[in-house]
C-alpha cells in the first residue's frame, strides 16, 4: 500500500511540473521584435521607387513587428495603406504593434492610421485606442510601451506635456508593472543628430525614473544608435536609456553629420531594420540591411 501511496504521489508530482513547464517556458524564452519607421511611399510616387518590400522580407519568424509611425506616406490615408503598406508590411498586420508619425496626422486624427489598424470606425485594436494611440503589453518578461510622439494640437490628444493624459497614463502604467526590463517606443525621436524638433522630454523624464532599458523611434531616415542617457542627453551607462533610431523601413535615405557625444553609430547609406531579441534581463541588437546594403550593427546589453 504505501509502495503504491508513493507511486502515486510521484505521478501527481511528475504531472504538476509538466502542466507548470510550459508556462515557465514561456515566460523565461526569448523574443525577436523587428522595427523600423518611415516605411511606404504613397501609391502614387514613382520618382523614387520605395523599398518597402525588400525590408518586409526582413520581418519573417518575428515574434513582434513594430512600425515606428510614418509608415505610409504621404498624409497615411487608408486608401494608401491598403494599396501600398498591406502589400508589404501589412502581410504581417496581426502580429504588429504600431505607432503612428507625423505624416499619419496629415489625414485628419490619423483616421487612416486608426481605421487600417484597428479596422473602419473600430474605437481600439492593435493600434490602441482612437485618438490616443498609446497602449502597453509584456512579451518574453519584458514591458513594451507604445507612446504617440504628435503632441501639436493635430495629434494625440491632451498633448505630451507632464500633466497630460498620455503622460499621467504612462506614470501609471509603469507604477503597475513588475517587469524587469522595459522598452518605449514613439516615431519622433528625445535624440537626434538631425533634428531641433525633439519632443517628448516628459515620456523619457518618467521611463528614467523608472529605470527603462531602451527607447526605439522612427522620423529620421537614417540608423542612429546612442549611449545610455539621462534625460538631458548626458551619458550614464550605470542607469541611462539606449536609444536607436530605424527611420529605414523603405522611404529614403538622408545624410547628416553626427552632432551628439553620446552618438556612437550612424549610417544612412542601407535600408534595413532594426533586430532586438529580449531575454530575460539582457537584450541584443541588430541592423539587417535589406536589398543591396552591406551596413551592419549589433550588441547586446543588460538591463538595469
């Protein structure tokens, strides 16, 4: 009897640790996410042929796509996403998280944007909500959040100012997660060697207190990637946020001269994304060009 007692106690307890495995698993695993902004020409531009389609050969077996905004030009119009970007990147639609750019708010409330995403007259969907366009989630441990960077009047609403409703949500959500690591994402960039436009001194203000990982943004048509900042863009490895810039989803390409200490890799000769694999407190990166490029960049890092 007692040798059948400890048979069974041993099949229930194999049985427990076989139902708990895969939970484990997945949430110890890692994840790819593949990003990059500033991604389809209008329909109707053939003076500078896009290569939207060579970069979305790039986003095959991602665990998570991110459009970092601009995605189509050139005012984002819903006619456009579905007759240039659902041809190239929207083949991954389902599995994206996107942001929207300024070029989104051409069309009036980004309604374009909204309806693609989310779907025609939809209040919320991949996309979050209408009208705010900033939403969160967790993937393989890590904490993403995708924050609306159009704060003018046109944009999201409420602004991006400390006491706006974007930023009091941002203040919450990170109040709420338990996350080690965390990743923020917005299509204008805090940093930039190409831009006096630098807005969003508020998001970076409360992802620093919270000790945030890495920021990703779109807008300039090159690859930048920084050292760990504080908010004032001074360098701090112990305790900074990296930042990269991936404005080469297949618009164009434009030059600029480095104007940053903290900048420490530029390229605006290749098309390409940006590869991030998370895991559990560390991540690594990667720049795959796409087409004929030969520019390459990649790392890894701890989180903090």
């Amino acid at each position: 009897m007692r040798t059948f007692l400890a048979v069974a106690a041993l099949c229930v307890g194999v049985s427990l640790a076989l139902a708990s495995a895969p939970q484990d698993a997945r949430a110890s695993r890692a994840a790819v996410i593949v990003a990059a902004g500033d991604i389809a020409c209008s329909p109707a531009d053939t003076t500078s042929p896009c290569q939207d389609q060579q970069t979305a050969a790039l986003l095959a077996g991602a665990d998570r796509v991110l459009p970092l905004g601009d995605n189509q030009y050139e005012a984002g119009a819903l006619s456009d996403y579905l007759n240039r970007y659902d041809l190239s990147w929207g083949r991954y639609k389902s599995n994206s998280s996107p942001v929207p750019g300024n070029h989104e708010y051409i069309t009036a409330g980004a309604a374009g944007y909204f309806d693609y995403f989310d779907g025609v007259g939809a209040q919320t969907g991949l996309a979050g909500e209408r009208n705010k366009g900033y939403y969160s989630y967790n993937l393989a441990g890590w904490h993403l959040i995708a924050l609306n960077a159009n704060c003018g009047l046109n944009g999201v609403v409420g602004g991006c100012t400390q006491s706006s409703p974007q930023m009091m949500w941002l203040r919450s959500d990170l109040a709420n997660s338990n996350a080690t690591c965390t990743l923020a994402y917005w299509h204008q960039p805090r940093f930039s060697s190409m831009t006096t436009n630098k807005p969003m001194a508020a998001a970076w203000n409360l992802l620093y207190a919270d000790g945030a990982d890495v920021v990703l943004n779109g807008h300039q048509h090159n690859y930048e990637r920084f050292a760990p900042m504080t908010p004032s863009g001074a360098l701090d490895n112990a305790a900074g946020i990296r930042e990269f810039i991936a404005g080469t989803g297949g618009a164009s390409l434009s030059s600029f001269p480095p104007t940053y200490a903290t900048s420490q890799v530029e390229n605006s000769t290749s098309f390409g994304v940006l590869k991030i694999t998370l895991y559990p407190l560390k991540y690594t990166w990667q720049f795959v060009p796409s087409g004929n490029g030969t520019f390459t960049d990649s790392g890894t890092a701890r989180c903090h």
